[in-house]
C-alpha cells in the first residue's frame, strides 16, 4: 500500500495509530456524515457545506453511489435481482474506488476540503448486515484514507424509520434488504434491515473515532456543534480560497 | 401497498409478518420473486459440492483454450457432466468491463475490483451450482490471474488475496508455462494484430507494441511462477507439443477422479487442434 493511514490499519491496530501518527499524502481535509438512512446526515451536511462555502473556503461535496461508471452493471444487478452479498458489495467498492481515485483523492491531494456524504463506513454497516465479514470489508477498502472528522448521526430506528417512510411512495427491494429473506413484508424487512445497520454503525463508535450525533436534537442545534467540531479539528484557514 | 399503522400514525415495525412455507416464492409489491437460495456467502464446504473444480492458467497463448476443448470433449466422452469458466463472461457486468477497457478510462483498484465482481458472479451463479449438481468444471483461468494481473500494476498481494479468500479454492490447478516470445508467435497466429490489453499498455512500459508485450507478459510470468509455487499448482511446460501436454493432463485428471482409460483422439470437430 503506498499509504499508511488506512482504514484497516487504524482498526486493526488503533494503539499503534495513537503512537504513531501516520504521514499524510495530502493536504486537503476529508469530513464524513455516516448513519442510517433518515438519520438527518445529509440535510446537516448541507448546511455545513454552505457555512464553508460562504466563509470562502475550497469546498466539495461528494456522496455514495454516484459514478456514472458502473451504473449501468448495478442497475441490471438491482433490477434482476441478479446480486448476492458478495457481489452486492464489490460493484459498490468498484462504484467507490473509480470516484475516490478519479475524484476524491485528487481533490484532497489538490488541498480542498472534501465533504462526503457516507464514505466507507455505509459500506462496513450495510454489507455487513448482509453478512459480509468485517474483516474482508476492512480490506475491501482499505486503499482509502481515514477521514479527519466522522460525524455518525444516530436516531432511534422507529423515528429515522418514520422520516424514510413517510417521504417515500415505496422502498426498493435492495434498500429494503429484501435479499435477506428477513421478512416477505417490505415494510418490515426495511426495518428489520436497518436495525442491522445501525448496529453495525454503533459497533464502530469506538474504533472508527465517530463523532456522535443525537439525530434527535433540533437542527440547528446539531449544526451549532457540527461546525464547533470542525473549527477544532481541522485548520480551516489552510483551505481559504485566495 | 397496505402498510400496517399503529394508532399514532407510524408504520407498525413490531408487527410479524407470517410466511406460507413451501412456495419457493415470495411477494414484492404484488409480483412474486423466487426466494434466492444463494443469500449468504459463497460455500466452500467441500460436502455440499460433489463436482469437481479444475483450473488452467497461463499467460496469453498458454494454449489453455484449446486444451480446455479437447479435455472437454475427453471428459464427455467418459461420461462426466462438463461446465466451463473463464473471465469476463458473467451476465452481471462482463459487458461492462468491455466497454471500460474499450474506452481505456478506468483506473487500476476501478477494474480489479469490477473483474472481481465477474468472478464472484460466476462463482455464485453458475461454478458453485454446477458443482453441487455434480458437475466438471473446467475453468479457463482463475481468480489467480485476477491476482496477477492486478499485482503486476501495483496492488498489493494480500489485498487480493484478502478478496478472493471468499472463493472456493479449485481442486486441481495447472499452469501452462510458456515463455513470452513463444506466447506472442501463437497469440500472432490467432489475431493478426496484438491488443492493447495483452500488450500492457496501460502500464507504459515501452511504446513499441512488441516490447511491451514481451516486458508486460514477462511479469505476469513471474506472478505465475510464484503462485504456482505457493499454491502448489501443477507446472507444465506449455511450450510442448499440444497432444503432448493434454496427454499429461489427462493422466493427471484421470488419477485425480479416477477414470481408468486415459486413451484419446479428439473427434472430427476437434481434430484441427491436435498438433
């Protein structure tokens, strides 16, 4: 690996990593939003990225899924139903690795702030609900940095379980882990899904160095620590646009 | 849709939903969906499977295919149910992994991985089916030249590694070793222009496309060597005779499933092969 700040590393041996701060090959910042859906990541996230934007820093935003790369493959696999855990997994770390090295990592190398909308860690919780170990998923991914900050924004299950349903005519057989065979009810099996998630996330609080959010604090509120958080941890005067 | 609603006006999540078993079948949103019997991980207990997985690697113009054929044929022929492998031949995303090599836009940890999505889809969906009906298979290469290849450009062996520990290791493994110089007289033969791709010209070793492909197969040898070494491939010298090298495969495979009469001509169809 050329980089020694890695995502398995730092789980595999976090005392080392406290020792031992890894050298950066950047200079940019990456900060993260994790959490299941309905969590209220993605409208805080927002909000921070216009706080930068306005302050004038070097800002962009970047989220899960969207290279147009391997579109067409995980749309067939989606809609045929043609994908298994494993699978279901690595066109996603295909989707991940051509954006994070055709994007993500050139803008942190270019010394931008870069903010992602879930990062590997959606995929640590997600696919390891459906069964894919740990240990592989960590290796998976580990050619991408640790973030400087992750925020995981935690909401009961029944609340972010409420705010998806209610704005959605329906869930997809994926989203809704229907592969699972947890339930042949939708509804339920979304639910039941997402339970597995999140405790796939709150299991990574400690060796992910999360910053946890209540999701089921007052927007604003939330926002108000989200940028005490990132003031403190990164030097946002370095990413000043000139 | 019906939804079930508590009295406070949230989905009811608590609420059980009780299955009819036997079906084979579950409902979406009104339509039914075979139930997947493969959800979970790829096996690799051995007593679910009772075929047989053999695999041939080699370097482009190693003869695999053709020796795959004939073995093929020769398999049949002793009355063994045959299924063949190679890469880039899933249903899910092979034709993807061609329009990205076409379009030479993909970036090295981009196209390992997709190739390991195609691997793992036909592990899944047709490798392990057809060996816990029973079946040969007959791999035209393995998750071991995915290896290769990828280490070659720079990824790392226990990334990989890491990756295919997944998979269902093969029964029997040959490697078809032939120097680079007599791999590029029969690729010549089969295709009277080198590729991009076998050439390794994303790797920009020289511009001179006959170099390249020397330097770039040249490497991948190396891998092999190494892997065979570590994962106790069955070595053989691919540079000889076609018959001679499938005479020796076969008194391999023979040994291995047990078929007594090694003895072989290949049929009309096959007949041009035989060298």
């Amino acid at each position: 690996m050329a980089t020694s700040s890695t995502a398995l590393e730092s789980a595999a041996r976090p005392e080392e990593k406290r020792a031992k701060p890894p050298a950066r090959p950047y200079s940019g910042a990456l900060v993260v939003v994790e959490g299941i859906d309905g969590s209220g990541k993605s409208t805080q996230l927002h909000l921070l990225k216009r706080w930068l934007e306005v302050g004038g820093y070097r800002t962009y935003f970047t989220e899960w899924n969207s290279s147009p790369l391997v579109k067409s493959a995980t749309r067939r696999g989606k809609r045929r139903r043609l994908l298994t855990p494993v699978t279901f997994s690595l066109i996603h770390a295909a989707d991940f690795a051509d954006r994070y090295e055709r994007q993500i990592l050139p803008l942190l190398r270019s010394g931008h702030l870069v903010l992602a909308d879930r990062y590997i860690y959606t995929a640590f919780a997600r696919d390891g609900a459906r069964g894919c170990p740990i240990e592989w998923l960590r290796n998976l991914y580990r050619f991408a940095v640790v973030p400087d900050v992750t925020f995981y924004f935690r909401a009961p299950l029944e609340i972010a379980i409420h705010r998806i349903l209610s704005g959605r005519p329906r869930i997809k057989y994926y989203e809704a882990g229907m592969d699972l065979g947890l339930s042949l009810d939708p509804i339920q099996s979304f639910a039941k899904f997402q339970g597995l998630t999140l405790a796939r996330y709150d299991e990574m609080v400690p060796t992910d160095n999360f910053v946890l959010m209540d999701g089921t604090l007052p927007v604003h509120q939330l926002q108000q620590k989200m940028r005490d958080v990132v003031a403190e941890q990164i030097e946002l005067k370095r990413y000043k646009n000139l | 849709m019906t939804e079930p609603v508590k009295s406070d006006g949230n989905p009811d999540v608590t609420r059980e939903f009780v299955t009819t078993p036997g079906s084979g079948m579950q409902t979406w949103l009104g339509e039914s969906v075979p139930l997947r019997p493969s959800a979970g991980l790829p096996t690799k207990n051995r007593s679910e499977l009772s075929g047989h997985l053999i695999v041939l690697e080699g370097t482009d113009g190693s003869g695999r295919s053709t020796q795959i054929a004939l073995l093929t044929e020769w398999l049949e022929s002793q009355g063994f149910a045959v299924q063949t492998m190679g890469l880039r031949r899933s249903f899910l995303i092979a034709k993807d992994i061609d329009s990205l090599l076409a379009r030479n836009s993909v970036t090295r940890y981009t196209l390992a991985l997709m190739y390991a999505t195609d691997f793992f889809d036909q592990l899944e969906n047709r490798i392990l089916p057809a060996l816990r009906s029973g079946m040969i298979v007959l791999a035209d290469r393995y998750y071991y030249t995915l290896i290769a290849r990828a280490v070659v450009r720079g990824l790392d062996h226990e990334y990989l590694h890491r990756i295919y520990e997944l998979a269902l290791p093969p029964d029997l493994t040959f490697f078809l070793n032939v120097r680079p110089q007599v791999a590029f007289e029969r690729e010549f033969q089969k295709s009277p222009a080198i590729s991009f791709w076998e050439a390794g010209r994303d790797l920009h070793l020289s511009d001179d496309l006959y170099d390249s492909f020397i330097s770039y197969q040249t490497m991948l040898r190396k891998e092999f060597v190494s892997l065979a070494k570590h994962h106790g491939f069955a070595a053989l010298n691919g540079e000889n005779p076609i018959r001679t090298v499938n005479a020796d495969l076969r008194k391999r495979i023979a040994s291995y499933l047990g078929i007594r009469n090694i003895r072989y001509r290949p049929s009309h169809a096959l007949v041009h092969l035989w060298q």
